[in-house]
C-alpha cells in the first residue's frame, strides 16, 4: 500500500470506527458483529504501526495516553460552572415556578392561563465535567472545580468510551463547550469494589467516590480500567456557530454530534407535570443503572432563561429536586450478635435512630470481624450509614475526627449468645460459627423460616414473627414439629382466631405435597441453594440414593466440589437431621418421581455451545450445567469453532455474530426439545 492509499485508508477506518462507537454507544444500535468492530481496530493499528504519521490525537486507537502525569494544571472556564438550587418539597417546587414567573412579570391572570415548559431530567449523582470541542475535535476536558477554576482532566475523559474524540456529522459550531456527569454505573461499582477487597485495598464508600477517584488519576490507564460514563446535560460556551434556542433542541443537537444523553430527559408543561415526573422517576430509582440523587427542572427556553438570569452562583431558572438522602450521619450504640440458620455470627449494628433512603432505620449488618476492622470501628463512634434501594442499611465510614475520647472496641464472643455453646472460627478465618448446629434455639429458629419459605416447601401464612412466637412457646423444636402443631395451640398465638388458626393448619397440611428439590433445599444444608438442590435431584432421582451418596459420587454432581460435598455428608450422617428426615416423611410429605435423565446423556458431545440473553423457563447456569452433563462445552464468545448459539430474549452483540458467522441459533423452546428437558 502507498503511503498516499494508507492515509486515505486511515481516515477511512477512523470515521467507520466513530461510526460504530456512535451506534453502539449513543444510539443502542450495532451494525456490524464485534470481530468486524474488532477488525477494523487491527487494520488501523497495523496501519498506524507502519506508518506513524499518521497517527492522530482523535484517532480511536489513541484513548489511553502511556504517560502519567505529575499533577493536574489549572483551567480557568470561559464560562463559569454553576451549581443548582433545591427544593424539597411540592410546595418548593410551586414556589419555584412563582419566582420564575414573577422574574418574567407574569400577571396573575396569565398564570393560570399559560404555563411554563420544562425540561425535567434525572439528578445522576457522578462528577461535573466540562469538555471543549473545537473543529468538531475533544481538545479539552475539565472539572468544576469552583467553578470558576477547574483541573485539566483531558488524558482522563479521552478514555471514556462514551465521550467521542470526535463529534459526528455536521453544523456544530466550531468552539463548544459541553456540560456533564460522568458515573460509574452501580454494577461497575460493585465490580470495583469487589476487586479491591480481593486485593486488600480500600473499597469506595459510593459511586460517586468511584468516579471522582477514577477521574483523579494522574494515570489514565487506571482511569481508563474503570469504566466510567457521561450523560451530558447542557451546551455550555461556543462561539463561531448557532445553536437551537431551547434547551431541549440544544440536547437533540447534542445527541446527533455524537454526545450521550440521558433517554429519561422530558419535556412537560408547568410544575403539576414537573412534580409526576418526579415522582415517576422515585419509582424508577432503584432500577436505574446508575444512582442518581433527585431530578433537575430547567426552563425550556433559551430567551427566557436569560430573562430569569442568575442569583450568585445558581441559575433561578432552574432548580433541582432532591429525593431523601441515601447516606445520613449517626452514632453507633452498640453491636449485637446474631446466629444465622447454619450457625455463622454476625455483628450487627445498633444505630441511634436516623432516617435514610426514606426509612427510620436503626439497625445495619456489620458483616463479619474483617469488615469491623477494616472500617476501624469502635462503639460510641460517628458513622456514615448508607441505604440506597432495598439495600439492608450498611456502616459505610466512620467519622474519624467526630470520635469521641470514650469509645469501645467490638470483640467477637467466645461463647454463642445464643446457647453459650463454644465459637469457632471457619478455615479461612473470616467466619465465626456456633457449632451447636439444631441444639442452638437461634438456628433452630432460622432452619425453621427457612423450611417454611417461598422457595422451599412454601407454608403460606408461616413468617418470621410467627415461627418467633411459636419457638418461644416451645412449641417447635425442628422442622418436624410444624406438622405437629394444632388449630387449637395456633389460636393462643398473638393476633390468631379461630380462622386464622386453620388457616395456618391447612397451609402446613397443603405443603406436604411438594417436590424433591424444594425439600432438599429446604431442609438447609449448608451451601446447598436452590439450583444445587435442583442438581443433586435431577443426578441421583431419588432421597435415598442422595442420603447414602458418598463423597465421590457427590462431586460427579455439576458444581459439586469436595468443599459442598463434604457439607452434604456431613448433613446426612448427623443423627438428629436423620431423625427429622424421618419426622418429615412419617408427617406425609410426598413429591412426585423424578425421571433421572439417563437417555440423553452425551447427545451434546463435542459440541461447542455460546449461551446468550435472558432465557425464560431456566437460568443461563442451568442451561449451561444441562449442555455440560450432556458432553457438550460452553464457552463465553462466538467464534467459528461454535457449533450452537442459544439465544434468549434480547441478545445482542453475540446474536449479530453468529448471524454473521452462519452459527446455528436455537431459541430457548428448541433448546429444550434437543435436550430433551422435559
Ligand atoms: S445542570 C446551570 N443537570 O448537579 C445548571 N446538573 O448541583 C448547572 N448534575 O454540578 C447544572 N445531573 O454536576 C445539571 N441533569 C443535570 C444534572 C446536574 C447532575 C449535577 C452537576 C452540578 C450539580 C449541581
């Protein structure tokens, strides 16, 4: 190739890879399988390779600069960066929308006549930042600094995938300047932190800590491993160029350059749909990827935006509308003990009473003695408590410099609180255990919740509070005892009558038709779920032949190691849970035969499976254990080598791929059909 055809073919390659990036990231689309995706990357690393002047800084190939830096410079904003007002209230957000009319010299008789338009959008919770475009190219990226004065970030916000080097298309104007939070989704967070108690390094408290400690590295590679995201929420300073005169048209025009804009963004008219939108959002929170801390209204306008003008360092044309804060401030009181089903013991912390995530809360799980230490927690100390979604409230931080001069260390018992029985520690050292097993109330307590529950033999009517009542009677043992129990002893319980008594009863006597893999689970062997019960059922047909299973046999399970093996004949050679197996039987609970499928077994041998999407009737692990137990080999990408590419619903980039490579596609119904499931 001549230089001349290799230039050409470089900017060919660099507009086609933009291209896709745009699709994938801004508009949800693909167009092309990932190897071609991936093709198109090696071509133009092979060219750039050979010839590297041709390299460009907008080039895709150059996200992640090799160079750390040894400080961040300064970058004074041509504009300043503004932060927001608050309203907390309905009647906030009424009086809001007042102010803003009274600033446009509404008469009281047009108000109700005509109302404001709005553009309402979420309130991600990341990091502000500024990028600066010229000619269409990312020259700049910065933070918010004061406001007036940020932080040069550029090496940084080049490694985000989801901010274009370069924008597309055409009619922006040649300097602009663009507005946005950058966020690390929750899933990623998680991924984070995870990785760093692997490793023995500090979590992040919150997602937004992620992300402003990703972003303040002075080497973007680390940022660059962490994955982090951009909604852009507004056009700042541009010159040389129009652009449209409402907010809203700014953020379309926004979108078409090739920017990611929050697809929840909406326009409504007047502070009655401000406040649905709202409330509609609330609902969606905790579904939401990423966090978010409440939603922002911005006049539509751009002309009456200016009109409205500023009030020191906020907008009065727009205001942002906070959700209950998920992280609240609070003193630790004490720390308890609680004994678990299978014995473990964790520290749970006694709160002085504070509300957070929208609920009282004055308790949090505390995890284990590692977690205790890590966070340097003493009794009586300042702490950070943090409860986002349906999440169990946790101690995130402790307030160091609020620490008073008093203050208790947290010591593990030596005995069980329980039953004063002796503490042990599990082999990896993490894990404190009461080894009394049955003969402690509290796990007796919790085997027997969790016999009854939804996904074992599914008493209804049978909660906590009452399997609480009924062992502090003394009425229950074990698990046996349930199918013991009479309407006449049900109705002395707190709250009970005579109907609810045989309510109860008639639940108890339903749930003795059940199955064999709910009655494995629920009979709580430890590490033994849902899909493990489902496992040994399917292996060994029958409970005989799983209670005088040896080690060896066990493991020939799928996912059965020596670890879980061991807990299930451990389980079974246990006296006492042979006796309550019996109590069980001798009750009358029954569950239909189980056709051990022998017939299929090796019809996938040798056979290369991809499995993809959401499948319906079963997981993605039980359809990769099923092809697994029939010979076949899973593998996590598409390539030539794969024979069968099972796809559930919305499968993506996989799904193109196979399609391209001319991969057999079953659907979940086919699958099962081959397999012979059912
Ligand atoms: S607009 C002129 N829109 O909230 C208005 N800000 O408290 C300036 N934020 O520093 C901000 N989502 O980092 C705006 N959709 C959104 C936002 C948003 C999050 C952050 C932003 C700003 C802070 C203001």
């Amino acid at each position: 190739m001549t230089a001349d055809s290799a230039e050409k073919r470089v900017a060919e390659l660099c507009q086609q890879i933009d291209h896709h990036n745009y699709l994938y990231y801004i508009r949800d689309q693909i167009e092309v399988p990932d190897a071609e995706y991936d093709r198109l990357m090696q071509e133009l690393q092979d060219l750039e390779h050979q010839y590297p002047q041709l390299i460009t800084s907008e080039s895709p190939t150059q996200r992640v600069g090799s160079t750390p830096l040894t400080a961040f410079s300064e970058v004074q904003h041509e504009q300043p960066m503004l932060s927001l007002g608050n309203v907390f209230t309905e009647q906030d957000l009424i009086d809001f929308d007042q102010r803003v009319q009274d600033r446009l010299g509404k008469q009281d008789s047009e108000r109700s006549m005509e109302s404001l338009e709005y553009v309402c959008e979420p309130k991600l919770d990341g990091v502000a930042v500024s990028l600066l475009y010229r000619d269409g190219k990312l020259v700049r990226g910065a933070t918010r600094g004061d406001g007036s004065q940020g932080e040069d970030i550029t090496q940084n916000v080049r490694t985000i995938s989801t901010i274009p080097l370069q924008l597309q298309g055409d009619g922006y104007p040649q300097t602009l300047e663009v507005r946005g939070e950058l966020f690390i989704a929750k899933s990623t967070f998680e991924a984070i932190n995870a990785d760093a108690l692997k490793h023995d390094q500090k979590p992040f408290v919150n997602p937004r800590n992620a992300a402003s400690g990703s972003l303040r590295q002075l080497d973007p590679r680390i940022t660059a491993k962490r994955n982090l995201e951009i909604y852009v929420y507004a056009a700042g300073w541009f010159e040389d160029g129009e652009l449209a005169d409402t907010h809203y048209q700014r953020l379309m025009q926004l979108h078409q350059w090739g920017l990611r804009t929050n697809p929840e963004i909406k326009k409504v008219q007047g502070v009655a749909e401000c406040q649905a939108y709202y409330e509609e959002i609330g609902k969606k929170r905790d579904d939401l990827p990423y966090e978010i801390d409440g939603v922002v209204y911005k006049l539509n306008s751009i002309e009456l935006q200016d009109q409205v003008g500023f009030i020191s360092r906020a907008p009065r044309w727009a205001t942002a509308h906070k959700f209950p804060a998920q992280e609240e401030l609070t003193t630790l009181l004490d720390v308890e003990f609680q004994v678990g089903r299978t014995g473990a013991i964790t520290p749970v912390a006694r709160l002085e009473p504070v509300f957070v995530g929208g609920v009282t809360i004055s308790n949090a799980t505390l995890h284990n003695m590692d977690e205790i230490k890590r966070l340097d927690l003493h009794i009586g100390d300042s702490v950070i408590v943090r409860r986002a979604g349906d999440v169990i409230p946790k101690v995130v931080q402790v307030v160091k410099e609020r620490r008073p001069s008093v203050t208790t260390e947290i010591t593990m018992p030596d005995k069980c609180p329980i039953c004063e029985s002796e503490v042990l520690r599990d082999e990896e050292g993490i894990i404190y255990r009461c080894n009394a097993g049955l003969y402690c109330a509290a796990q007796r307590k919790e085997s027997i919740k969790h016999f009854a529950s939804r996904k074992a033999l599914d008493i209804q009517g049978l909660g906590d509070k009452i399997v609480e009542q009924l062992c502090a009677l003394d009425l229950l043992q074990s698990i046996a005892d349930l199918y013991q129990l009479k309407s006449e002893q049900l109705v002395e319980l707190e709250g009970f009558g005579e109907k609810s008594a045989n309510k109860l009863t008639a639940a108890i006597e339903a749930s003795k038709q059940t199955t064999l893999p709910k009655f494995i689970f629920g009979l709580g062997i430890r590490e033994v779920g849902e899909t493990t019960a489902k496992q040994l059922a399917n292996q060994f047909g029958t409970l005989d032949a799983i209670q005088n299973a040896d080690q060896e046999s066990l493991e020939q399970t799928p996912e059965i190691g020596p670890i879980v093996a061991a807990h299930i004949t451990h389980f079974f050679h246990d006296s006492h849970n042979r006796a309550v197996i019996e109590g069980l039987l001798a009750a009358g609970i029954v569950w239909p035969d189980i056709e051990v499928s022998v017939v299929s077994e090796g019809v996938f041998n040798g056979l290369v499976f991809v499995v993809t999407g959401k499948l319906e009737q079963m997981s993605r692990e039980d359809a990769k254990q099923k092809i697994e137990s029939l010979g076949g080999k899973v593998s996590g990408s598409v390539s030539a080598k794969t024979d069968y590419l099972l796809a559930g619903e919305k499968a993506g980039s996989k799904l193109a791929k196979a399609e391209a490579l001319g991969v057999k596609i079953l659907d979940e119904d086919q699958f099962i059909e081959l397999a012979n499931i059912l």
